[in-house]
C-alpha cells in the first residue's frame, strides 16, 4: 500500500490517473454514509462519488443521516451497510469519535472504509480524502483581516464540534491571526450545526453583545447566509465584513451581491470522486493512497467569474 499523502491541482488529469479501473463482482455495492443532504457540500461529494460510480459501473448505496446532530442514526446506516455486504463504505462522519466503533466493527469483517472531509476517528481506515482544511481557515483570516483593516474585533462562527473539517478550519484561522493579524481579536466563537436557522439566531445574539463588532468568521456559507440575514436586519452592513468556506450556489449568489469578503473553497466534487475511487480500489485489494489532500481556493467577488466549478460543485438542477 502506498502511504505517502497526494495533492491535487485544480484539475482532475491527476486524480483520473489512479483510476485503473478495477472491477468488482457485480452483485457488489459501495455505500457512502452521508451526514446530512440538506447540506450543499454532501449533495457535491455525493455528486462526484456517483459520476465515478457510474463510469465503473458500479452501484452506489447512499444513506444519509439527516443532520450533523444524528449520530446514532448514522451508527444504524454503517450497521446496515455492514451488513449487506457492500465492498466498501465510504463514510463522512457526523462525530469521528462516535462512529470509531462501527467503523472498526465493518473493517474487522473485511470491509474496507474511506473516510472523506469528516473522516472516522481511526487508524484502521484505508484512505482519507479531504481539503486542506487548515489552509481554508487560513485563507479566510488573511482575506478577513485585510477586509477590516487589519484590526478590530471579529467573531468565529466555527460549525459543529465532533468534527475533523470545522476543527481545522478555526485552528487555521484563529492561529493566523494571531501570527500575522495581532491587532485583530475574537471576541466570541460559536460551535453549533452547519445550520442557516442556527447561525442566523447567533448572530443576532452578536449584534446586541458586540456593538463594535467589524468582522464574522463562517466555517460554511450555508452559516454566512444567517449571519448576513442578521447583520443585514440589524442595519450592520457593510460595516461588518463576512468571510465563508465553501461554494454553493447561496456563496455564489452573497459574493454576486458583495455580501462576503470572501469564501475559502474546496474541490468538493473533485472530493467525492477520489473518495469512490480510493474506496473502488480498496474493494478490490489494488494500491490505494492512504492521505488524499485537494488544495484551497479563495475566491472574491472579482474572481468569482474565473472559477472552475466542474471540479467545486455540483450542478445547480442535481439531485442525489
């Protein structure tokens, strides 16, 4: 098995080169445990893993969990894969700790799992498929300092705790701040659901508690749509400035408007085709990349137009 890490560029050409076409028996299936497809990011990685699923002409079980929140309802799907005998699971975890056991319990039964941009929390998986969640917080520092002027207080809007991606994302922004920013503080960081309804409630609370508030750190743009509702209600902007990750169509639409400073992007549908195909070649027993690693973007609203959304983002009229 080949163990060193690999990156991607924006392209593809690289990723289809690990595509060596092994073949599975053809009563098999490859599930991908899903933690919520009500999220723009899932609907994506969804996407691209059943475009590769469809060039190999394999079946692709999908089971979503409903929401971040629903472990136990996911600990039920990865049971339920296990025991239909699929060839392997790919798996986006709503809880890494949560989940260590029952993924354990498929690996031990033969079943190989990929873990992707929320992997389980274990070193028995075969590969793991993510952004370079760290740079994403990063980027959204250096585009949001910059926004205010490079100081200011600025709130985090970090997403749900439990998970590998949102953990990340504030590390990479709270650190570079620090580092290259000091004048800039945090003032106050919320840990909820990737949650519009939730972020927006939040960032009301904000707008009461922090009159001087300059900034907003969003870990998704589903969360930076609530808080621009907020700030928009309260009469804050374009005082306050908003940074997001990710790239839905609610990103590209805010960033149309001028309504983000920035967002920070991953190659979601570049995600989810590695993820099938890493988990297509641990199911048939061929090398696979034991650390996937895709680059960050940030785009503005003046590079918004030069994005190549084939490898981002699934079309506007998919369904999964």
């Amino acid at each position: 098995m080949t163990r060193s890490p690999i990156r991607f560029a924006g392209s593809l050409a690289a990723l289809l080169l690990l595509s060596t076409a092994p073949v599975l028996a053809q009563d098999k299936a490859i599930g991908f445990a899903i933690p919520n497809l009500a999220s723009s990011f899932w609907i994506s990685a969804v996407y691209g893993a059943e475009q590769e699923a469809k060039a190999a002409g394999v079946t692709l079980v999908k089971l979503n969990a409903g929401g971040d929140a629903n472990t136990s309802q996911q600990i039920a799907q990865i049971q339920d894969l296990a025991q239909r005998g699929v060839a392997a699971i790919i798996i986006g975890a709503t809880n890494g700790d949560a989940v260590r056991a029952v993924v354990e319990q498929a690996v031990g039964r033969g079943i190989p799992v990929v873990g992707i941009s929320s992997p389980p929390n274990s070193d028995r998986l075969s590969a793991t498929v993510s952004a370079d969640h760290y740079d994403m917080g990063r980027l959204q520092a250096r585009c949001l300092a910059q926004a205010i002027g490079g100081k200011g207080e600025v709130a985090m809007m970090a997403g749900p705790t439990g998970q590998a991606w949102s953990d990340l994302r504030a590390k990479g922004f709270r650190e570079t701040l620090a580092k290259e920013a000091p004048g800039v503080t945090v003032v106050a960081e919320s840990r909820l659901a990737d949650n519009r309804n939730a972020a927006l409630t939040t960032a009301e609370d904000w707008t009461q508690r922090f009159p001087e508030l300059k900034g907003v750190y969003a870990a998704t743009d589903d969360m930076a749509a609530g808080v621009v509702a907020a700030m928009k209600a309260a009469g804050r902007m374009p005082a306050v400035r908003i940074s997001a990750s990710n790239f839905s169509p609610t990103a590209q639409q805010l960033l149309k408007d001028r309504e983000l400073a920035c967002t920070s992007i991953q190659q979601v549908v570049a995600q989810g085709r590695a993820a099938f195909t890493q988990a297509l070649a641990a199911a048939a027993k061929k090398p696979v990349e034991a650390k996937v690693v895709l680059p960050a973007l940030l785009v503005t609203s003046d590079t918004l137009g030069e994005v190549d959304l084939s490898s981002v983002v699934a079309p506007a009229d998919y369904r999964p």
